[in-house]
C-alpha cells in the first residue's frame, strides 16, 4: 500500500512537472510574437538547434517539421524508430527556413511540413507566409531532387490572433503551392473541427492538441509514411 502511494505522487509530481515546463515554454515564447523572425533568436530556438546538430547518428530517413504543434509529440509513441522531430514551439516560416540546412543535412527520404500559425499571429499576410513555404519546398528540391515533400494544412484554432478566415484562406494557397510543386498536400484542417472551430474537447489552450487530438493527427497522415 505504501508502494503504490509512493508511486502515486511520482506520478502526481510528474504531470506537475509537465505541465510547468509546457507554461514555461509558452511564456518565453509568448515575448517574441509580433515579429515573426524573431523567434531565431530566443533561448528555446537556440538551445533546440544545438540539440538538434549533435545528434549525429539518427539514421532516420523521415521528418516532421514545424512549430510546437510538432514539438510537442513523441513521435516513437506512435511510429516507433521511425521519425525525426524537428518541431519548435513557437517557429516560423522565417524560423524554419534559418534552420533549414540542419535538416537538409540528415537527408531525409520524406518531409512532412506544418508551419504558418505562428507567422498568423505575428500578423504576416497569407502571401508572406505562402510565399516562406514555396522557399523551404525550393530549397530542399533543389539539395534533394529525390526527398518526397508532404505539405499539411493548419489546424483550426480558437485564438483571437489566429482568425479561422486567415487559416482557411492560408490552406487554400498551401494546397495551391503543393500542386505547383508536386508535392503531396494533406488536408488536417477538417479532423479536429467542430462547429468552425477547433473541437474543444480536443485542445486545452485552443491551439494545442491533447493527446486525442494527435492520435487522431497521426493516424490520418501513418499511410502517406508506407506509401
């Protein structure tokens, strides 16, 4: 008895820690919206590229890329052995392209980006924000002729700053630049809404996906990681 209540607050203190730490994040990177380039030079975004350059041995051939919305997710829950996160919390198209040569290094086989909500609420236009995605995909065509590129959508959102206008009109012109550049476009947006907004019994801040939600994420794009 005395065993399982010990391991009881282990398991109390460990959700604490969590949680902590995710406010934590957020906090931080909550000072550097309005200027969607200045996330490169937060801590956060430093201390994730430098983790990321000295894992030299991951012989991984497939990569998510993007914001927290990937940062968060233990992808070897899902796909074991299998998948690269390359995910910052509070990342942007500008963010992303800076950080683009460490990922174009590990020389991935497919790429599967989702960015844009963060540029959304620094208030960049669809344009600029589109226009950053057509430079990544440019880019890792032109270093990797032969990496296979999956473009997904934005999810829905609840934030003010994050209007569902913006995100639709945003997905429209990725889905159009995913056509244009034979990439593979996946449609996300309609998984998780519910009443023209993000479901809430998926999400606890609005934008963040619960652990529901990204088993849902997850089991819509595992076909495109076998095809």
């Amino acid at each position: 008895m005395r065993e399982r209540k010990l391991w009881a607050v282990i398991a109390v203190l460990a959700v604490l820690l969590a949680v902590t730490n995710y406010r934590r994040v957020i906090f931080i990177l909550s000072r550097h919206r309005g200027n969607p380039e200045s996330i490169i030079h937060s801590a956060y975004y430093k201390m994730k590229i430098s983790m990321f350059e000295a894992m030299k041995n991951n012989t991984r051939d497939i990569i998510f890329l993007g914001d927290s919305i990937t940062d968060f997710v233990n992808f070897d829950d899902f796909f074991p052995g299998r998948v690269i996160n390359r995910g910052i919390a509070g990342d942007t198209t500008a963010g992303v392209l800076a950080r683009l040569g460490e990922v174009i290094s590990r020389r991935p086989r497919k790429l599967f980006v989702l960015i844009g909500t963060n540029d959304i609420a620094s208030g960049s236009s669809t344009a600029e924000i589109s226009g950053n995605v057509r430079k990544i995909i440019s880019r890792v065509h032109d270093a990797l002729p032969d990496t296979k590129i999956y473009v997904q959508s934005l999810f829905p959102s609840n934030l003010a700053d994050r209007p569902i206008a913006k995100i639709t009109a945003l997905n429209a012109e990725l889905k159009e630049i995913a056509r244009l550049t034979n990439c593979t476009y996946i449609d996300l947006f309609p998984l998780l809404l519910a009443d023209g907004k993000l479901d809430e019994k998926f999400t606890l801040d609005g934008l963040h996906l619960n652990g529901p939600a990204v088993s849902r994420w997850l089991e819509f794009v595992a076909p495109y990681l076998d095809e």
